[in-house]
C-alpha cells in the first residue's frame, strides 16, 4: 500500500500550480535584485487536462489561432 502522504502524485510541491507559483515567485525575486518592479505576470492561469483527440485538436487551434486576434483585444497594447 502507498502511503499518500509519501507519494509523489499528492504532494503539493508537485502540482503544476505550486510549480508555477515557484517559477512566477523566484523569477519575481531575481529580476527585483536588478531593479526591475514592474508587473510582470497576470493573476492567473487556465488550467485544463486534455482528456481526448477532440479536446486536443480544439485547444491546438486555439494556441495555433489566437496570436493573429492579439491586435483586436481591448487590452492589447504593441
């Protein structure tokens, strides 16, 4: 039997949020040291799994797609 509290697959060290919230955090700290206080990340992010061929192709598009749409975005800003 595996103890949960041992397995990798549950520990919040190992989420891609807490992953994230790491890169975000450290990345925040370095450029600091240099000067740079500017805002630099968005609140948050979308997460989702992608569970079969059809999700995929949709999401693929989506990434593929979306960039040529950046310029007609209320917040985009060249």
């Amino acid at each position: 039997m595996i103890d949960d509290k041992q397995s990798p697959l549950r520990s919040t060290s190992q989420t891609l949020g807490a992953i994230v919230r790491g890169y975000k955090s450290s990345v925040t700290k370095q450029l600091a040291l240099i000067g740079f206080k500017a805002k630099l990340w968005q609140a948050n992010y979308y997460e989702h799994v992608i569970r079969n061929e059809t999700s995929y192709q949709t999401l693929a598009e989506y990434v593929i797609s979306n960039p040529l749409k950046w310029a007609d975005d209320k917040f985009y800003r060249p």
